[in-house]
C-alpha cells in the first residue's frame, strides 16, 4: 500500500443462481477491459420474480481498480 | 411496460441455509395469495444465533406486483 | 424476553467461498470469547478481487449477546 | 386531527409525461379501493429509457389513509 | 423460531400524551385484524403543535406478524 | 391547507425527566419569539449520563411555522 | 468564488399545480426577507390528497444565501 | 431478462424549466456515445437562483445500460 | 474539556413500561463494569407485542465514555 | 449542563486552504451576530477545483448555540 | 452557468500526510485524463493503521466535470 | 489477506488542532491495549466552540484489528 489512486466504478451482475455468482458474474465481465481490479463493495441487492420463484439475482457491487 | 401501477410490500423469510432460500421462502409464500409479483430488493439481513452457529438467515425484501 | 440488557459488538469475517460462510467464521471465531450470543444483523458486504476473480468475501456484522 | 391511526402503503405509479403525473395515476389506481386517502411522500424517482429519451417515469409513494 | 414468513405494515399511531401511548393506539387498532403480531420498529416521530404546546404525538412504525 | 410557505428550525431541549418534556421545553421556548408553529420532527434523541443515571435527556427536533 | 461564509435555511413550499412551482413559491416568498440567495436542494418531496387527487405538493428545500 | 452484466454512471443535466427536462438532457447528450441505456434513478434535485427566481434545476441520475 | 479519548459502546435496553425505563436499565447495567460514561445517543427503537400489547420496548443506545 | 434550549444553524464556510479553516471561518463569521456558540457537527466537505488543483474547500456545519 | 450536462466519477487518493493531500492527490491524477473538472464532495474518509500510526489516509470522492 | 476475523471498535478522539491529530489521538491511545489495529474509518466529525473559535475537534472512527 502505497499513495496509491484508485477508479471506482459501479456494475451490476446478474445470475439465476446466487448472489455470489452474480458478484462474479459482473466482477469477470469487468475483467475483460478494466486491469489491477482490487475490491468490491456490495451496493444493493434485487432480483426478479417469475412464477413465484426468484429468476435472477441482480446485485449491484461498486469496484476499485488502481489506475497508476 | 406501460402506464402499469405496482404495489410493494415489505416481507421476512427464514431459512436454515442461507440468503436465497431465505427469500425464496418469502416469494413462495407470497406467490399463494398475490399474483403478478414482478421484483424485489433486499432491505435487511439477520439472523439468529444458536451454540456459536447461525441457526436462521432472516432477510427482509420488498416486492413489486402488477395492481392493474 | 424479559428485562435483559444486550450488547452489540461489530465483526466482520471472511471467506474464499461465500456470504454466509464469512458471517459464520465471524460467530464461530467469536463464540471462543462470548456467550450467549443471540441474533446478529448484516452491516457491510465487501471483499477483494485477484486476477479478475472474488479472491475473499468480507462481511460485517453486529452481533447481540445477553450481558446479565 | 384527532386520536387517528394511519395506515401507509407503497405505491409505484408510472407515466409518459412527468414525475407529477406517475404519482397522480398512482394515487388514483389506489383510490378505487382505498377511502380516506390523505397524504403521501416521495420515495423514489426512477425511469426507463427507449433509444436515448425518457420513455416512462416510475415514481414510488408512500401513502397515508385513515383506517378508523 | 423456525422457516416462518412474516409481513411488514407501517402504521401512524398518534396520542395526546405520550410517545409510548401513540405506539400502543397504533397496535391496539392493528390487532382487531391483525393476529400474531409479533414486534415493530418505529420509523419516525413528528407531532403537531397547537398554542405553543405539543397537541398530538404521531409516530410511525413497522409491525412484523406471522403469515403462515 | 392552502398555498403556504413553511420555515423549518432546528432546536434541541433537555429535559431531567422525559423524551416527551425535552420536546416540550423546546416547543415552549421558541413560542416566545416564533408564531403559528406547526408541526415537528424528532431528528435525535440523545443525552448526559451522570453516576450511571440518565441525568439529561436532549431531544433536537425540526419545527415547521407558517411564515406568511 | 471565493472565501464567502453561506447560511442555510430550510423552507416548505407548497402548490396545487407542481413540484417546480412549489419550489419557486418557497423561493419568492423568502426572496423579499433575504437577499442573495444562491442555491437549493430538494430535501422531501410530500402532497395531501383530496378526492383521490393530489390537492397540494408540498416540497422542502434547503437554500444557501451569502451571508457577508 | 437473461445474465447481462450493466454500468452505472453518474450524470448531472441541468435545465431553465423542469426537473423532467434536466433528466432529458442528461439522458440525450449521454445517449451521443453510450448505447444501450436502460434506466435511471434521480440521485440529488438541486438548482441555482437568481433575483429570486429558480434560475436552473441541476438533476443528478445514475444511468444503467448494457455492456454486453 | 481537553484531550480526551472516548469510547463507545452499543447496548439494547429492554423495559416493560417506558423507552426513557429501557435506556436507563442499559445504562444502569453497563455502569456495573464501565467507569466515567458521559453520554448516550439513541440508535434504534423497537420491541416485542403479545396480545396485542407492547409487551417489551428495546431501545439500541451508543454510550461513550472516557478512557483515559 | 441543566434545562437549556439550543437552536442549531447550518452555515458554509470556505478556505482556499484546508478543511479545518473553512470551519473557523464559518464560525468566526457566525459569532458576529450569534453568542454563545457551543458546538458543531461536520455535514458535507465539499470543493471547487482549478487547473486540476483543489481551489477551494467548502465545508457545510450544523452548529447549536444556548438561546435561553 | 447554463445547460451543461456533467458527469460525475469516483476516486479514491491516498496520502501519509493529510486528508486535504489526500484528495489534492486524486484530483492531481484525475486531471491527466480529464479536462474540465469542477467541483467534488467527500465521500468517505479511511486510513491505514501501522505501528499504532496512521500509515495513509484514503479519502473517496465524487468529481464532477463538464461533458459538453 | 486470508480467513482472517477483525473486530471493529468505536473512538472518539480529541485535539486543539485539527482533525487528522484528533484520529491519530485516537488511535494512539487505542493502541495501547489493542494489538493488530489496520484500518479506520471517520464516522463523524464535531467539535466544540469557545469565544468564536474552534476550541477542540472531535472525531470519531471505527477502528478495525485482527483477532486471531
């Protein structure tokens, strides 16, 4: 840890599973194009009903990445 | 989606498992008498302690439903 | 229920898999030095990244135990 | 204003046009099957967005009735 | 405890006399149709002021009862 | 209730025996100088612990006058 | 910009027709006992209803006036 | 619905006439380069004065839209 | 008032008659084991009903004292 | 400490150099038409930059003052 | 001022100094990429303890900047 | 970082200074009898005014160190 700055940015990740994967889900596709991801902050957690059963888990998580 | 209008209510589900079966126990019971529920956000999560385990997640949620 | 007084004290515990596991390492770590320990309630979800994957999950909780 | 009790209900309420209107036809849609209606508060404003304009505005309502 | 679901209603109870009166008017009133309330939270509490005196207490809160 | 405008300020009052008493104080001493006051809200309820008893309550409230 | 000392108030406005024109009621109406004022904040957003119409919007904003 | 991953980023648009127009304006100038928006949530409801008029509504959204 | 260091702790109170009873027994309780408390401040209100009765009030209070 | 009635202001105060001064020159100002200022509470830390510099700090307080 | 649309990003700067620093240091950095940036709000102040030290301060904020 | 379990404890600290000495008092006396102290968070900032100055910063954090 250094005088370090830090990029928050706020996804939000989707899954028919769990709130984990959901987590995962959004922190993966983030990966793709954002570097030196180092942590997460869960922001809100909703979903969708259909049927009467939970279809999707959509949490919406705010991540920091180093950008120097 | 149009001009629709949504009723929320406020529910809490236990399990002795964890988070999403503890709102899927929520949404399920729910489904018996409202119809058309559509999301839900989670408001709270607790739970109750027993012999040094966690016995109960208790999460609260709120959910949408189609009134029209 | 009767007249007890509790206090609440905060935790936050970790695990590679998921939210429910940090929040029972936390109770479990703290049953060690506490008794009685009855409800707890979910404060902060966080927790860090490596290499584009949830590395850890960090969740913070009170938890309230019987005093008297 | 006397020895009252109120009951509170939540609403979401959506419209084309503006934010004043999503409340008005949320109150509306209510007063079909609540009497006694008497005030309400904002909770939330939020929107859908169909090729880069407003297309719908969703206003959620807290709305207080007489239930005596 | 175990797996049950609960619902939450807010209410407004008001008394000329005290904070406690007006939760216990908001409670009393709740329980000619309400059975198996189990506990509340208070939201918010206002009053109105009448002559320089305050006239009527009005507080607000959460009442969870059992579903099933 | 017509087209008002409302000012709104903030007081606290204390008060050795009650939450109730500190917010009559409060209301009592701003009727001196302030007329045709409305309605409150209780904003904090804090207080001054002396040989373990509660020696002061001190309520802040925000009061709301017509001001035309 | 430079080193001004702002006060703060907090005022109610209210209107049949809107949420804008509630506010700039509140704004004329303290415009004649202050000057330079220089900036708001929507702080609530609430309305009574009659008849199942929204009769009044009764919006509270916070407004900063140069005080120097 | 399926397992989209969204962004949400902040925006302030600012408009002379209405809270509905500052969100417009915000939504069409970030509609130039993102593609896909979804939805927003009004953050904060500020606004400039001048010779006592509102003279500028300053509305701050949180835009969601697609990144896959 | 000089230099001091504080420390704060979070109890739930309980009383069968009053909120001003629920936070004294909490501090009564704590003033067993905790020297030089100052002050309190009111985290949350709730309690427990049976038959329709406010059978308990729980109140959370944050007690600060001196330790050094 | 006995029975008094404090009034709260919100105020302003900005400084091209820290945090802390903007809160005395708040306070300095106030103290020129208010007595008896006893305390304060940081509310909101703003800012204005220049050329990629903090220009100014702007540092919004609540502060109470005896009126009795 | 007129119809700007501003967009509003969070960072996060580090400093072993000062919270001022600590920011002077986000804004520092932001302001190699962005142009135009105008004001910014403090979001949450953190640090690092070492040795019984405050090692860095980590102090978050939200920067606005012109779009247009 | 591993399965490790940190406890979090609230101090308020005092200083004639500023704000970053009223941590680092906090902190230091903290240290004395809590091993492993890592991270704070600034909770609330206060202070308390003598003749139109500001006399003492006090802030409170919370205070996070590993118990295992």
């Amino acid at each position: 840890m250094n005088e370090h700055v830090y990029k928050l940015v706020e996804l939000t990740g989707s899954s028919k599973n769990s709130i984990e994967e959901a987590v995962q889900n959004a922190v993966s596709h983030a990966s793709q194009t954002i570097r030196n991801m180092r942590w997460f902050q869960v922001i809100e957690t909703r979903g969708y009903i259909e049927d009467g059963k939970v279809a999707y888990w959509q949490v919406t998580i705010k991540v920091g990445f180093t950008v120097d």
